[in-house]
C-alpha cells in the first residue's frame, strides 16, 4: 500500500493529521506551531547512488515525492520544471566552486540574484496545486514580511500566479537599496509591496498578528480569501531547501572529490534557521553530514543560544552589512526543539519567549543539538576583511552574506582541528549588495547602488547577472511607507482591490 507522510504541528495542539498539500495551504497551525512531517523519510546509499546521476529537476522531484506524498509524480515533475528550467535558470540552478579547499554552493543563480529563489520559484506551482487538491473554493492572500531577499524572491514567484496574490512588508531601512529597487519594480497584477517604519522583526510580528486576528480572518472570508504564507515557517518554503544539500553531496561524489558515506561538513548563514535546518533535516534522512556550523553575524542570538542553551532576544538590534541575517527572533529555530525536545516542552520554550522574551531549553536538549550543530558569528570588520582577503587571495567574491559564513567555517576548523570536506552555503551574488561588498575591497567613493555594481564588475570581471543590470532604468510602481499599527489596514485595502479583479 502506498505510504502516505502526515503533519502535525511542533505545539501538538492541532487535532489530526493533515495532508502536505493542507499544510502547504494553510501555512502556520491554528495552534501557532508549525508544521512538520510526522517522520523524516530515509535515503539509501543506492538511492543516493541513483540521484548523484540525475539532472536538479529530477532530484527535486524526486526528494519532494519523499515529503509530499499527496502529489503525484507528474506535478512534482512538472513543477520542478517550471521552477528550475532553463527561462529561471539560465545556467545550472545551483553552483559549486572550490576555493581555499572548500567547497562554495552557490544558490544564487536565479532570477533574483539570492538563495531564496530555489525554493520561492516552485512553491507558487505547489501551492495553486494544494488550492485543488484540498477543494478550497477561496483564493489566497500570501503575507510576506521580509528583510529583503524573501520579498523579491516570492514576488517573483508568485506574480501573476494561478489563484493567489500577495503583499510583501519590508523595513524602509532594513533592506539593501538594490533589493529595495527589487521589490519596487515588480510587476503583476496580483502583488503588492509595502515598507513600514521598523526593523524585521516589527515586520515579521506584525504579519503574525494578522494571521492570528480572527477578525481580518472573518472580513477576508467574506471577500473569498484566506491567508497564507511564503516565509520558510511554510513547509512548502522549507521542503525544497532539503533538495539543495542532498545534491550537493551527490554532486561531490559525481566528481569523485568524496565517495558515499565520507562526512561532509556544512556551513550556513543563517537568521531565521530556516536555511540550516533544512540541511539538519538532510542529516537526518542519512546523507553522510558531520557538523553543521551556524554561521550569525552581530545580531547572534543563535551563537549564543548554541553555546549556552538560553535563547534571548532581550538584546541590541544591529543593522549590518549582511541584512538577511538581521534577526533576532529565528522562526524556524522552534521545528529543531520540536525534534529535538517534543511538542510539549517545544510549546513551554515558545510561551516563555513570547511572554518573557527568552526561554532556556533543558540540558539533554542542547547535548542532542550540539552533537550536530555548533554556533560561530563573524561581526562586521572581519565580514569585510574576509570579502577582500578572498577576493585577493582567491579571485574569489563573496557577498556581505557569504564572508560572515566563510569566516565562520575558518573559524570552526581552528577551534576543532577537524579537517573534513567542507561545504559552505553562499545565499546571493556579491552584486545585490555592491556598496557593501566596494567598501570591503576599499574601494567605495559615493557610488550609489548601480555605480557601485559597474564599478565592482570592472574591479572584478565578474558578470553582473542580467535582471540586476536591467533594473536601473525600471520604473518603481510601489513607494507606500507606512506605521507598523497600519498593516492590518493596508491588507484589508489589497484584499479589497483583488477581491474585485
């Protein structure tokens, strides 16, 4: 009989289980957890043997079908086509480049330049897919609050997509000028862009809220909508980032730099953990995974969380060159306790840090987390002094995000003396944040973004990827800032005008 994978919610407050399509839907559980399979499915060496020869369409459709078992093989098929085919991809979805004896997985390739579009271009297909599957006779609403690389991605993939519209927040100084532009420019009539005063976290509370208000939920009914959610605490967001440190590992043994079962170590840089656990949940189905080092930048409240068990997001906010990684509240942090400590300790641990600010997780949970992942963080000079050392020494250009994990892995194999195959996640183009990335190298005069980008391509020679290069003589179509109080207000006005198109 065929095996079908279930989802609960890391609360254990949701009564049965529910199907991927359902939880793909609907996002967060009623309950506020989120959702995870029931069991984390096995891969075989013969398997893994099996996939090392198949192109990334085939991978991902293959990998997914282990989670999503309520689609068929034609959908994934077809989905993973659209996502990864070559009008997204030009080149090959993902890259690796060895460097200093490392390996660097470039998941940048895509149409917006960063990490997230190797899961934000195919889940748009998988949730128009869940809409039918589950007989929602509603359309969808996605929010979206962003610190600047998930916005662009998801309003990529979303526009203009089957049954869904979306609104993407952002905080007005938060994000980088060329995501800005990104988010600015983007076209289809069934998206919506907004900046509020704040930082990411008043943005990302604020989506929450609204999910959680019972009344917007009764006045979107009533306009035949529902809401839903692009960021990674959507499964259908998380899913295909699994896909990425599986092929990797294959990819390494395709070109006979490790055979099967020779541990790889894993750096990520990571502020919402989602990234990372993606490829705590690769270890987990048996790809050969030593170390998964969490690479933080000042804003290192998982550093510290991972080092001594107390999670405290009682501290400065620092706004930094590495942005995406401005976070002080790490959603997806809340699915490794589930895994690792249950349900019902995982939903005392949320209690305290809603109502306290912190919580403290118990000793043999942070025994069983630290027996797979160890926290380093890189703070602002050495992210610039690393960007340049790797740029002179190794022709190599890593942006703001990058560097802090680069950083963090020299840091780990000093401090451990293990000296196993590393693999480093590089999540955007160095020119998404050109200012930056020019201020590292010592280079920066008062370039605004678009110079910036001409000047590090004639510094480095490094192709600037063409949609970035297109994106000066846009014209931006959204420029609303508003209060954070105001978001409810301004869902309800979208609502309103795709409730009627």
């Amino acid at each position: 009989e065929l095996f079908v994978m279930n989802y609960i919610s890391t609360r254990g407050g949701v009564k049965g289980k529910k199907t991927s399509a359902y939880v793909i839907k609907q996002g967060l559980a009623d309950d506020g957890g989120l959702y995870v399979p029931e069991q984390i499915p096995a891969l075989s060496e013969v398997e893994m043997c099996a996939l090392s020869k198949m192109n990334y369409i085939q991978k991902a459709s293959y990998i997914l079908g282990l989670f999503l078992t309520d689609y068929t093989e034609e959908e994934l098929n077809s989905a993973a086509a659209a996502a990864y085919g070559s009008r997204k991809f030009p080149s090959l979805p993902v890259g690796l480049s060895q460097v200093n004896g490392d390996f660097i997985l470039e998941l940048w390739h895509g149409p917006t330049s960063a990490f997230k579009d190797m899961a934000l271009q195919i889940m748009p297909h998988l949730l128009s897919l869940a809409l039918k599957k589950t007989g929602e006779d509603k359309n969808a609403l996605i929010l979206v609050a962003t610190s600047g690389d998930t916005g662009k991605a998801a309003l990529e993939g979303y526009a203009d997509a089957d049954r869904v519209s979306i609104q993407v927040f952002y905080p007005i100084e938060g994000v980088s000028g060329i995501q800005k532009k990104q988010m600015a420019c983007q076209r289809g009539k069934n998206v919506m862009v907004t900046a509020i005063k704040g930082n990411f976290d008043d943005a990302q509370s604020g989506v929450k809220e609204i999910f959680a208000d019972r009344d917007t939920e009764a006045l979107l009914s009533e306009k035949g909508l529902f809401l839903s959610s692009a960021n990674s605490i959507n499964w259908g967001r998380l899913a295909p980032q699994i896909v990425y440190y599986i092929s990797a590992y294959c990819e390494l043994m395709r070109l006979k730099r490790i055979k099967y079962g020779d541990l790889v170590n894993v750096t990520v840089p990571t502020g919402n953990f989602g990234n990372i656990l993606a490829c705590y949940i690769a270890k987990k189905m048996g790809v050969p995974i030593g170390k998964i080092i969490c690479a933080s930048n000042s804003n290192n409240v998982l550093t510290d969380f991972l080092n001594t068990g107390v999670y405290d997001k009682r501290r400065t906010f620092y706004t930094t060159i590495s942005p995406s990684m401005d976070i002080l509240i790490s959603s997806n942090l809340e699915r490794l306790l589930f895994m690792t400590a249950g349900a019902k300790r995982c939903s005392s641990y949320m209690k305290n840090l809603s109502e306290k600010g912190f919580f403290e997780v118990d000793n043999d949970v942070i025994e069983v987390i630290r027996a797979d992942i160890c926290g380093f963080y890189c703070g602002e000079e050495n992210t610039k002094s690393t960007i340049a050392s790797y740029f002179n020494k190794y022709n190599y250009l890593p942006d703001t995000h990058t560097a802090v994990a680069l950083f963090c892995a020299g840091e780990y194999k000093k401090k451990s003396g293990d000296d196993s195959v590393m693999l480093i996640a590089s999540t955007a183009s160095p020119y998404k944040f050109a200012p930056a990335v020019l201020t590292s190298l010592g280079a920066a005069g008062q370039e605004n973004d678009f110079e910036a980008i001409r000047k590090l391509n004639e510094i480095s020679g490094i192709k600037i990827p063409t949609r970035l290069a297109a994106l000066e003589s846009k014209k931006p179509r959204f420029n609303t800032v508003i209060e954070k109080s105001d978001m409810k207000r301004e869902v309800l006005r979208f609502a309103s005008e795709q409730s009627k198109s």
